[in-house]
C-alpha cells in the first residue's frame, strides 16, 4: 500500500463514517460466485464515448479508480481487462473499504494494482502519473468543493483520456433529502451514529408501514436488515453531499476546461438512465414550443428535461477535454454492437416477435414508441456482426438511393445509441465481449416492454 496521502481535506466524521460502514457491503467471499456490474464501466460504453469507438484495449493502459470504495468499479473492470496490458492504482481514504476491495481483489487474482489509502484532492501528476480512464463515482458530490476535486482529477488524466463520473441529480433526489430533513429534525440534538440509526429504522419501517411512504416489502427487509447499516448511513444520514443539476455540471465540466462526452445508467430502477431523457422534446409537441426549445443550448435543454422528467436521482456520464470525444454514427467505418447483453436480448426480441411498433417505458414516464419497419429490422440485424455503417448503408441501398439508405441509418443508430441499446466501435478492430450483469434488466432504458419478447425469443 502507498503511503497515507493528506486527508485533512475531508471531514474527520465523514472519514470515520466510511471507516465505521464502508459502503457498498460486499463480502469477499461471495466473490467465487458473483461478478456485481459497474454499469458506467463497461468497456463497450467506455471505448464509445471516451475514445471514439477506437481504443485497442490489447495496448497498455493506466486506469485510476479515484474513491473506489469498495471495490465494485475495480473489480468489474479488472475481469473485463484480464489479461491485458494494464495498470489500476486504486484510491480511498478509507482504510477499511480500501481493504475490502483488496480481499475481493485477491479473490479474483487480480494482482495488477496499485493500493494508495488517501484523498483525491492530494492528487500530484507527478507522484501518481496520468490516467487514460478515471473512474470517480459518488465521490465529488460528498467534497466542501466538488470543482476541486475535478481539477486535481483533470491534473492526472491523459491527453486523449476520458473519466466515467456520477453525481447526484438535484430533483429525482428530492425525496431523499425530505427524509434527511425528517431525521434531523427527529433529532435536533447531535447524536452518535448508533442511535441515528436505530431512529432512522424505526422511522422510516414505520412510515413503510402505515404506507406514508413508499417501498414494500422489499424496501421494508432491506432497512431493517444489520447489513444494510451503511446503505442508510450513505443514502439518509450522511454528513455530507449535494445534488446537482444538469446546469450545475455543465459548470463544473467547463471550469476544468472538460467536455461532456455522453451519458449512461447507474442503477436498473432509478438514477440517470439513457442520453434520450436529457432531451426536452420528450415533453413538447407543440410547434412554437419545439422551435424555442430547439433554439437553447445543450445545457439548458438538458436542466429543462430534467425538471419535467424529475426522475435523475444521478447523472452517470462521461467526460473529456475533447469536443467530440465519442463516436457518432455519421462516422461511416464504425460498426454497431450491443451496449449490454440485455439491449442484445431486447434486440432479439424485437426481431423474433417481428413487431412494428415497440413502446419504450422511458424512466422519467415517457412512451417512446419506435417504428420498425423492414429497413429497422435490416439495421438490427446486423448489429454485432462487425459490418461498418457504410456497408449497412450499401446493403440497404439495393431497394433505393445511396442517400435515402444513410438518411434511414444514420438516425435509426443514433436512436439506438440514445437509448443506450447499441455502442459503435470501428469495424475489424477486437471485439469486447458482453459481460453478464446480475441484474435482470439493463437500465439504460426500461424494458419492461420487452421482457417478454426477449424471453419468448430464448
């Protein structure tokens, strides 16, 4: 382990929260039989908004997992890496999730990783190096400055890097902090974290109960489990966090001199889902409104789709000092492959049950119903098959014009893309294989619609 970096950045109740419950819990043990996925880290989705489809992944690579808790991020990657010419230095200022991530670590015989036990704001280019990909989530949103943390993040990443970041969403976050709110007001003196969690369990099981509050049964076993102590402990009484609008990071991005790069999902049933609920348009029809919401920027029409979507609990995207960092389907010698192994299932279920019409149940409560018809169904056929946009577009141009077959492609991919179903990567490169979530559906997009499909297609 590196030495102990600075921590006096961080608040000593805050490091002794993470000291006391390193969250997420994930026993070592359970490594032999499961593989817990980091959504924002799959290779697929990495290659495609940070490097442009093009990163060989066979060359070497220094990767920074800053804040990595426990271990998910390492670990995920780790296996998808194996084997590859590639460095990790794994950074957190808690010990005690520090050494759970290295048990999980030995578990897997993941030996190509450097431990430091420290701050990210200590960051030095000099001491640590430059980083083609950092991994950063929920951390910056728990500093006094997140900015600060951004910068020294941007100090030690490549030229041509990319970083995976999630931050917290200011309105799909609301109800959250409502409940922290309750809590501190339930116990207006200071307390010790023990008895902060016996009020914060009998509180919120009692409101589950009296139906008050949502949640279940499920929601109701999981608070008043002993293991879950630090899920309530990050999620209801932690000492420190903001929330942030798409507005807020589109600041933050540019006071680092950053880019975003796109967008994608952290958790299957809530947080940030795909690029398509950062678009207003969901929300109006009308022409003068559509004409006035076409005319703001990025930034502005992001913050307006969030308000009336108000579901972003987290904004999981990616960033990079370029402009154009991700890939696009205009780019013809790109080739589409399946995000995940659920938009692949989805994919073969819209073609098994030969359906022209697919009701898309978006997170934010939006039906985006997509046509596919006989053009649709050619695109999709060849996603995964390594073919270029160009030769889809060639072989589609058979039963028209080179330019009505790219004017049919093009927006077809770029819906798929948004949706978070395909990536694109350049075409002969080696393939990045799929890996299994255990989760049962991708939350790109919620495929509730296709459940069905996908299983009647097995």
């Amino acid at each position: 382990m590196r030495p102990i970096l600075d921590l006096q950045n961080y608040l000593p109740e805050i490091r002794d929260q993470y000291e006391r419950y390193p969250f997420p819990v994930r026993p070592p043990e359970l490594e032999a039989t499961r593989l817990i996925v980091s959504e924002i880290d799959h290779l697929r989705k990495i290659d495609h908004h940070c490097f442009g489809g093009r990163r060989d992944f066979d060359q070497p690579m220094r990767i920074l997992i800053a804040g990595g808790g426990t271990g998910d991020a390492l670990i995920f990657l780790g296996e998808q890496l194996r084997g590859k010419p590639t460095e990790f230095v794994f950074l957190d200022m808690s010990e005690a999730s520090l050494c759970i991530a290295q048990d999980r670590a030995a578990a897997r015989d993941l030996s190509n990783v450097t431990w430091v036990h420290g701050s990210l704001l200590e960051l030095d280019p000099v001491d640590v190096g430059k980083f083609d990909y950092i991994n950063c989530v929920g951390v910056l949103h728990h500093l006094s400055d997140p900015a600060e943390g951004l910068a020294r993040l941007e100090s030690v990443l490549a030229p041509d890097g990319g970083m995976g970041l999630m931050l917290y969403g200011k309105y799909g976050r609301r109800r959250v902090y409502l409940i922290q709110e309750l809590l501190s007001l339930l116990m207006p003196e200071p307390t010790g974290m023990e008895e902060q969690l016996a009020v914060a369990r009998g509180t919120l099981s009692s409101l589950i109960r009296e139906k008050v509050l949502g949640g279940g049964p499920g929601m109701l076993e999981l608070i008043e489990d002993p293991v879950a102590s630090s899920y309530l402990v990050d999620t209801y009484l932690h000492g420190q966090d903001q929330a942030f609008s798409f507005s807020d990071i589109d600041r933050l991005l540019k006071s680092c001199d950053l880019q975003l790069a796109g967008f994608t999902n952290f958790f299957d049933e809530q947080g940030a889902t795909c690029a398509l609920e950062y678009d207003p348009l969901l929300f109006f029809s009308d022409p003068e409104q559509v004409a006035r919401v076409k005319q703001l920027p990025f930034a502005n029409r992001a913050h307006i789709a969030e308000l009336l979507g108000s579901s972003t609990s987290m904004h999981a995207f990616y960033t990079s000092r370029r402009s154009a960092a991700g890939a696009t389907p205009m780019e013809q010698d790109l080739a589409p492959f399946s995000c995940t192994e659920y938009g692949r299932r989805a994919i073969d279920g819209i073609l098994a049950q030969g359906l022209s019409l697919v009701p898309i149940h978006l997170n934010c409560g939006v039906v985006k119903t997509v046509d596919i018809d006989d053009a649709a169904r050619s695109v999709l056929r060849y996603v995964d098959q390594d073919i270029s946009i160009g030769e889809i577009v060639q072989a589609l141009a058979a039963d028209g014009t080179p330019g009505q077959a790219t004017n049919r492609v093009v927006p077809l991919i770029d819906l798929l893309v948004n949706l978070g179903l395909v990536t694109l990567r350049q075409k002969g490169l080696a393939r990045i294989a799929l890996q299994r979530s255990t989760r049962p559906w991708n939350s790109a997009v919620d495929l509730r619609s296709f459940v069905k499909m996908a299983a009647d297609a097995q």
